[in-house]
C-alpha cells in the first residue's frame, strides 16, 4: 500500500516533470558556468558537473564550453571517464590530490578542476552510484553495451563478449 504517493500520473504530467528537471539541470550548469567566467576562474581550473546521471558535463580549464563525458568506474579511488568528443574515444581520470581534485585526459597534462557545490558536499552519498571495473564490465556484457577501446578486460572476464567502440 503506498500511502500518500500519487501513482496515477499522465504521460503529459511525467513529460512536464522531466522537462522541468532538464531545465533546472541546464540552469544549474549556466550559472556554474555564467560564475565561473565572470570570475576569471576558468583560465586557472576546469570544471567537471559530476555526478548528474550518466552523462556527465566537463569543460577544460580556459575553455567556455562544456563538453560530455561518460562515468565508467571507479578503481582505487580515481573515477574513470570516457571523453565522448574524441573519435575514438579518450580516457579521462577524476583523482583527488592533497584536497585539490585533478581530470588527466590520456596524453594530456593533469589539470586542476572544481567540482559542483553539491559533489563537494556530498562526496560519501556520490559514492552509492559508483561501481567498480569488473562490474562495470559484468554490466557491460549482460546489457550489451558498448566499452571504450582504451578499458582493459581482466583475463577472468571474456573479452570476445565485449562489444567495442568502432
């Protein structure tokens, strides 16, 4: 019995619920960003919006845009990411040094990144969503989704099972 929960929502209701979430989402982004370049901050840092969903946005120090990345797994206490821009696809790395978090693109110099308010204060309950490589690969098989070129697959795990990026 779910008392006090309304259930009967129309397919027009849910749509406006999930637009308005969008939206807000969008807004949150503009006014860390709109922040951030007044600022001056975004010559100094990069900024990740992490977590969000699935996708998650990143934008390069100096640069004023936002790009997608893709949250893959978390091994040792770095985040793996997968930067969708690239053709093909690049590993990015979150870490956390002496207080200060870090994004390392493959190839790349590491670079100082300021997280959202939220992923700062929240960093235990942003722990739940996050999985590890083996089950991040275990999901990948059973959901047939596609992995990155650059995610190793450990010899336990049968790599002819694991659909790849072309």
């Amino acid at each position: 019995m779910a008392a006090g929960i309304d259930i009967d929502i129309t397919p027009e209701e849910r749509a406006r619920e999930i637009q308005r979430y969008e939206e807000e989402k969008e807004a949150q982004k503009r006014k860390l960003s709109e922040e951030m370049l007044s600022s001056g901050r975004y010559l100094e840092y990069g900024e990740l919006d992490y977590p969000i969903e699935s996708i998650d946005s990143y934008r390069e120090k100096g640069s004023t845009t936002f790009e997608d990345v893709e949250f893959l797994y978390r091994e040792n206490d770095i985040r793996y990411f997968s930067r969708i821009k690239f053709n093909p696809r690049k590993e990015m790395m979150l870490y956390q040094e002496d207080g200060q978090w870090y994004c390392q693109t493959a190839g790349q110099e590491p670079e100082k990144v300021l997280l959202s308010e939220w992923a700062n204060d929240n960093e235990k309950e942003w722990r739940h969503f996050e999985i590890d490589k083996r089950t991040y690969l275990k999901r990948a098989i059973r959901e047939r989704l596609e992995v990155p070129h650059f995610v190793e697959v450990p010899d336990d795990i049968d790599e002819s099972k694991i659909e790849r990026y072309k």
